[in-house]
C-alpha cells in the first residue's frame, strides 16, 4: 500500500497544475475509504451483535396463524400482540403460536391504513419488546428482522436503513434485511435489540425494497388501546367516541367506512360536540369521494348531507348537494334540508328551498321518476309539520302506488301531530288504494307501511290485521318489529313479547327485543330487561341494548349505571368486524351523551 501511494505521489509531481487538482481530491478519497472501512465492524463482531440481537428479542417474537395464512409478530405490552392487518384479514378466529403453543387470540385494535393491527392473547407469557422511535434512525444505520417465515422456526436477517420515507406520525423504514413474504409482521430492531418498526410489504421482487412501518405508529394503536381500557373504567361520551374513530379506521371498504364515520358524526352532534362533528362529516366525505363507482358515490353523499341536516348542519348539507349529480338523489337532499329548516323554526326559509324542490320535480319527464320526487318532497312537508302542503304534492302524483305511501307518511305525521282522527282516514285511503296495488313486491311494501305508520298512531289492532295481510316475510318482519316496539312503549310488555316471538328475522327480532328491554328499564324493571337482553344472540345487538337499557335506567335514577355499561362495552369489545364494532361504539356514546342531558336537566 505504501509502495502504492509513493508511485502516486511521484506520478503526482509530474502532472500539470490542472492534472495535480484532480490528485489531491482523490488521495482524499482513498483516505476516506479507507478510514470508512476502518469503521465498519468486522464480520465477527457482526455475527456478535446479531446473535445478541436474536437471544435477546426471540422471547418476544411470535407466529401469528389467521385460518391457512400465516405471518408473524411481535409482543409490545402485557399480553397484546403487534402485526400487520393483512395478516390478520378478516378472519374471525386467530391463533398465537410460541415454539410448539398455540394461544387463541382476539383482534382489540385495527388501523388498516397503517397496516398495523393488535390481537390480544389471555394465555400468552412473554415479554414485552422494548421501542425505538423510527424518525431516530439514519440511512446506514444496521437493522435485523426477526420473524418466523411461513410458521417455521424464528430467523434473523440482517441489513441498513436504505431509506425513511415520510414522516407523518413517523417515517416508512426502507431496509435492505431480506424479508421473505409469509413472515409479514416480523420485527425489525436494532443493533440493541429495540423494535424500530413492522415488516409490512415489498416492491416487486426487488430483497432491497423491503419496508416496514414505524414503531410510531405502533406504539399509537397501543396507546388508544391503553386509552380505551381507561374509558372502561370511567366511561364518559367523548373517549366512547375516541374508541369508535379508531374502529372507523379500521375499516378497508370506503363505503362502510363513510357510513361508520357518519353515525359518529351524528353521535357527536348529539352529544352538542358540533365542532368535532363537522370534523368527522368532513372525514365521512373523504370516503365517500374515494367510492369509485358513481351511483354508490352519489347514494353515500346524499345520506351524509341528509345526516348533516338532521344533526342542524344546513351549510354543511348545502356544501355537500353540490356534489351530488343525481337529480333525485339532490331532491331527497334539499327536502331534508328543507325539513330541518321547519323543525329549526325557520319556515320562510323552509317553505322557499321546498318550492325549489317541487320545481325542479316538476321538471323531471319521466312520469315514474317524477311521482318518486313528488312523494320524497311530500314526505318531507308531511314530517315538518306542513300537512296542507303535503296534501297538495299528493295530489300531483300519478303513480298510485306513490300515492299510497304518500298518504301513508302524511298518516303518520298527523298521528304524531295528535290528530289520530285524520291520521285513522288517511290511513284508511291509502289501505284501500294498497290493497288495488297489482304488483305483489310494490303491495307487500305499502301493507308494511301503513301496519307501522298504524303502530305508531296507536291503532294496535289495526295494525296487526293488516300485518296479516303483508305476503312478503321480510315485509311482514319488519311490520311485527314496529308493532312491538309500539306495544312495549305503550306499556303492554307481554303484548310485545308475544308479537316478537312471531317475527322470522332474526334481526327484526333482535332489534324488537332492544325496545322492548329499553321500554322495561325505563319503567324501572331491570331484572326483566336483563332477561330481555339474554335473548339476543348476536353481541352487536346485545350491545345496543345494553347501551340502550344504561341509558333508560339514567334517565328514570338521574345517574348511570356503571355495571350496565361496562356489560354493553364487554359485548362491544367482542365485535371483531369494525364496521358493527365502530356502529356500537357510537350508539353507546350517543346514548352516554342523552342519560348525561336528561340527568343534566331533571338537576
């Protein structure tokens, strides 16, 4: 090397001014390479701090087993397991394995944005890894990952942060540490044996575009998992709200994730938290504008606008129909608006956005759509109080099946006005006018109809005969179901009892069972709204009516029941499917909200 550098040098002295500045750059050059290879740790101490490295994470590394897939993950608190959501699917049934030991596994948190997701495993010892921040690594610093490829014996490759790619709550790790792709999941540490991130997926077949997302973003689901055992323990609206935002991001399908987030929104807005509801409205659109197929877009728009206008948000609902290209789907839209108008007590303004609707109805060529328009907008007017008005837009219609169920939603509102007298007549026309109606499909649905809209102006009797009436079992569950509910609020329990009995639904059902419990709670028999609830099958539905029993019961004791809503969170914490789990979620916190009001107001 010395004989190398001299044979440099005396070249060096010969060259020409120009030539010797090119000389001097390069003998730095080779000096900085070589310094850079003095720095490197040598192959052997390499091989130390790998085996290390494994020694000391192994414990904490485990196979996750989701049906005839498996992946891998890693132990980052007591029992709870971190992995990536595609591993995890959407199986219902998820096994943790430790050398020969399987564990059974429940999902607690889901974030299929960030591919992180965590399972909870009662049975499993191990201890928790310790963590470091991502955005704390540099290009060239030495990473190992550690998993079990395909369910075999855990193994370790090792490598360099080859790039960080973003930053938002933490930065993406491109690693050059091979990853093969059944051990998804796996840990990637550092030279101390802390986790940096998650093996999460690859580019093409390229080993050096691994990436793994940051232990940031774990280290945030088990937070909001620490967060919600919290609110457990002390429940109040605005961390049951919490809880239900992260279940919404758990969901992968666009249109059941706008939907989830709009039930929260609703729930917010209820709760008088209208700055946070605009908030989750806005997030609620996000989705639905990322929903590729048009109708569905439109179909997801038009129910976020018309929840804006229920929740009192007019300018939000107004931003959100000039999105919305379907003619009728914008008539629904402006005759909600123009309903929560009235109810807000601004009639003028009302009365002008449901002359714009009936115009633009009127406009519409095709007789069949047009009679649609006109019996949205009469249902509308019949449901903001302006009875006279929707007489009037009935009278428009020339589908006379239109013009049945037009008759019956004005029934229904002249019912809940206190005039059962007008309500029995119109409902009496439009029984007549359904029962001329040919088509079976179209006959079965007005006969459903006017049994519940006769239900609820108290005609119980009237009800149920025509309920005999209805062909379709669908139809004629959903009939029994509001004729329970009806029953159970006028006091007669056994009545209701005996007509959810005769519901084929198992979901009608359930959902009759609910009123029924929620009607005994609030007449202060718990026990009998307890054995109510055990009937229910499915956790969802036991969910809801556990929330809504709590809720009754605070509103009649001016207090919650601790041990009641921590039944319903029970239930909740065993949905495994996000979409029900977040539906739950904001159910119960819209129900914590109204038992705090009522308690509120009866001080």
């Amino acid at each position: 090397m010395a004989a190398n550098t001299h044979a440099l040098e005396r070249q060096g002295s010969s060259l020409s001014p120009r030539q010797r500045g090119g000389a001097a750059p390069r003998r730095l050059r080779l000096a900085g390479l070589a310094a850079l290879l003095a720095a490197l740790p040598s192959g052997e101490a390499l091989a130390t701090t790998a085996e290390r490295v494994f020694a000391a994470v192994s414990p904490s590394v485990v196979v996750v087993e989701v049906e005839e897939q498996r992946g891998s993950g890693v132990v980052v608190a007591a029992r709870v397991v971190a992995t990536n959501c595609h591993v995890i699917g959407k199986a219902e049934r998820i096994t943790v394995r430790r050398g020969r030991i399987g564990h059974a596994a429940s999902l607690v948190r889901s974030d299929r944005d960030r591919d992180v997701c965590l399972v909870e495993v009662p049975t499993l010892e191990a201890p928790p890894v310790n963590m470091r921040p991502a955005a704390d690594l540099r290009v060239g610093t030495a990473v190992y990952a550690v998993g079990a490829p395909q369910g075999l014996e855990l193994s370790l490759s090792a490598g360099l942060v080859s790039q960080l790619r973003g930053s938002e709550g933490g930065p993406l790790i491109q690693t050059t540490a091979p990853v093969s792709p059944g051990s998804w999941g796996e840990g990637l540490f550092d030279e101390r044996g802390r986790l940096v991130g998650l093996t999460s997926f690859q580019l093409g077949r390229g080993q050096n575009l691994n990436f793994a997302v940051p232990v940031e973003w774990v280290a945030a689901a088990v937070n909001e998992l620490v967060a919600w055992r919290r609110c457990r323990a002390a429940p109040e609206p605005q961390c049951v709200i919490e809880e239900a935002l992260a279940a919404a991001r758990g969901i992968s399908e666009q249109s059941s994730r706008s939907e989830a987030l709009m039930s929260i929104a609703e729930a917010q807005a209820r709760a008088g938290d209208r700055q946070s509801s605009a908030r989750t409205f806005a997030s609620a659109l996000a989705a639905a504008r990322e929903i590729a197929h048009p109708g569905d877009r439109s179909w997801a728009l038009r129910d976020i606008a018309e929840a804006q206008a229920g929740a009192g948000d007019i300018p939000g609902a107004m931003a959100t129909l000039r999105e919305i290209t379907d003619l009728r789907h914008r008539l629904q839209v402006l005759s909600a608006i123009a309903e929560a108008q009235a109810r807000a007590g601004d009639r003028q303004s009302s009365a002008r956005t449901f002359a714009s609707a009936l115009a633009a109805a009127r406009e519409i060529a095709h007789p069949g759509d047009r009679s649609w328009a006109l019996r949205d907008i009469a249902k509308a007017q019949a449901g903001a109080g302006d009875i006279p008005g929707a007489m009037a837009t009935a009278r428009e219609i020339a589908d006379r099946n239109m013009a049945s169920w037009t008759l019956i939603s004005i029934a229904s509102a002249q019912a809940g006005a206190g005039d059962r007298q007008a309500s029995g007549q119109t409902l009496a026309s439009a029984l007549a006018t359904a029962r001329e109606i040919v088509d079976p499909m179209y006959r079965s649905r007005a006969l459903r109809d006017i049994a519940e809209a006769q239900a609820r102006a108290g005609d119980i009797p009237g009800a149920i005969g025509t309920s005999r009436e209805i062909a379709d079992p669908r139809d004629r569950s959903r009939a029994l179901r509001d004729i329970a509910e009806a029953q159970a609020w006028a006091g007669d329990i056994p009545g209701a009892m005996a007509t959810a009995r005769e519901i084929a639904d198992w979901k009608m059902e359930s959902w009759a069972l609910i009123s029924i419990a929620s009607a005994q709670a609030r007449a202060g028999d718990i026990p009998g709204a307890m054995a109510t609830t055990r009937q229910i099958a499915d956790p969802f539905y036991r969910s809801l009516a556990l929330s809504a029993i709590a809720e009754a019961e605070a509103s009649a004791r001016d207090g919650i029941n601790g041990r009641l809503i921590g039944m319903a969170f029970e239930a909740i914490d065993g949905l495994t499917i996000p979409n029900a789990r977040a539906a739950a979620l904001a159910r119960a916190a819209a129900a914590l909200a109204s038992a705090r009001q009522e308690s509120s107001n009866a001080r």
